[in-house]
C-alpha cells in the first residue's frame, strides 16, 4: 500500500482477514509517520492481542468487530465526559481515534434495514410485549452485530412492541 493512502478497513482484499490489514495499516502509519493514527492503531491491536491471550484463540474477524464495537463506546463514553468537563482537546482525540476504528468496521445499516430485521425477529419470535424484547435481541444481535448500533436497535425493538 502506498505511503498516505486511506485506510481501506472493510473494503480490503479479499483474502486478507482484519487482523492482517490492521497490522498492515500500522506499517502504512509507520512509514508515513502518522502518529496519530498510528496510536489508534496500536492502542486496537493491544485489545485484540490482550484478548487473545486471555482467552487463548485466533480472534476471526467478528471478534475484531466486537473489539472495535466496544473500544468505540468507550471513546464515546469518553467523549461526553470530556465535553461536559470542558476539555474539547481530549474529546477531540477521542473523536480522532473513533474515527480511526471506524475504517475497520463493516456497512452500516440504514434505519428502514434495521426495522426490518426488527419486524422480521418479532414474527419469527412470536414476541407481543416488551417482556419479550431478551428473545427478540437474542435473534438480532447476531444477526446486527457490527452493522448497526444495538442501542439503536434495542430502541426500535421497544417500541415495536409498546404499540
């Protein structure tokens, strides 16, 4: 990959798992001398290598998704803490490194996509109260799980079933 190019995250090759195009991506920061972006970079593969280790596996690409998903709500935890204390400069490092870790994360889907999965759980679950909403995230998470904020789609589900 040439030296500047945009981190292409998802859109990578084919045959190349996450993992390698994150390493590969620290390598690109290297040489360009990004440090930011090479902070960010290095801060996820410590997650994803501190996992590894705790739990002993080769982490697939979902795995890494889950990482990401989590360091993301972190930083956007982070972020609303920053700003309310008045310190726009950390909440902007944070942002950057959001920013970052969003190259790594598939498609989004758009609002009518996931109230269709919703109404689609919902029939296959039979669920008709907001009791039943574990049943019905228990279908989507799975199925959502990188592609759509589960707060999102948690909101959605309740009031589906408030109706």
């Amino acid at each position: 990959m040439p030296v500047g190019a945009p981190v292409p995250g998802a859109a990578a090759g084919l045959d190349m798992s996450l993992k390698q195009q994150i390493t590969e991506d620290m390598k690109s920061a290297m040489r360009a001398k990004d440090a930011a972006r090479l902070g960010a970079i290095r801060l996820l593969l410590a997650a994803m290598k501190q996992r590894e280790v705790d739990e002993r596996v080769e982490l697939t690409d979902a795995d890494v998704v889950a990482i990401i998903e989590k360091m993301n709500k972190q930083r956007r935890d982070s972020i609303s803490q920053y700003e309310a204390a008045g310190r726009q400069d950390l909440a902007d490092v944070e942002k950057f490194e959001m920013s970052v870790l969003a190259a790594y994360m598939p498609q989004q889907l758009s609002d009518a996509e996931i109230g269709k999965a919703v109404d689609d759980a919902i029939a296959a679950t039979a669920a008709a109260s907001p009791q039943d909403m574990g049943k019905v995230m228990g279908v989507l998470k799975p199925k959502l799980a990188g592609r759509a904020d589960m707060g999102r789609v948690s909101a959605m589900i309740k009031a589906q079933l408030s109706r």
